[in-house]
C-alpha cells in the first residue's frame, strides 16, 4: 500500500491510500509533528528527534536533529536536512548518502 495523503484531525494523524481510503491513524503524542511524506514513509520531528515511519506506522529510525540539521524536504527516497550551511541526503534509515555546499 502507497501513502497517498496523510491527515491530522483531532489530534490524529490518518493515513490515506491511492483510492481514498483511511487505512490507519495513530494519535499524535506518540508520533510528533509531520514534517513530510513520500509514498513510502513519512517523517515527525518530536523532542528535538526526527523519527521516519512507514505506512503502518511502523518506526524505521529516529536520530537527534543535532546530527541532522533542521528537516528541508522529502522526495521520492531520499530526505534532505540543512545543517552547518550544507544540505545533506539521507535515506529512510537517515543515513547519509550524499551532502553539498550552499
């Protein structure tokens, strides 16, 4: 199943499939703030950690923001972080692939 939107309604986030149908939610207290989404996973920022989960809110990884920077964007798999003026690629176990200068 493919995340194709993801919704915060009462304190929940709900997960979305490709034909519009809720298939999971979980309550935000577990899971922090939604930075972003792909359709494999989807990145929360809590407690000064980035946590990455897949469709079934299944925890993947988690890794301190001093290691990562602040969160920029998800696309397709890879997140990107800014920190120290570089942008650093990381892959849904947030480990780095690749960083440029900006």
């Amino acid at each position: 199943m493919a995340i194709a939107d993801v919704e915060y309604k009462n304190g929940y986030y709900r997960i979305f499939d490709e034909s519009n149908r809720k298939t999971i939610e979980k309550n935000e207290i577990h899971l922090g703030e939604l930075k972003g989404f792909s359709s494999e996973y989807m990145v929360f920022y809590r407690n000064g950690y980035y946590s990455v989960y897949d469709e079934k809110f299944h925890k993947i990884t988690e890794k301190n923001e001093i290691h990562l920077g602040k969160y920029k964007n998800i696309a397709g798999g890879n997140i990107l972080f800014e920190r120290n003026n570089y942008i650093g690629t990381y892959d849904e176990h947030l480990r780095k692939i690749s960083e440029r200068h900006v």
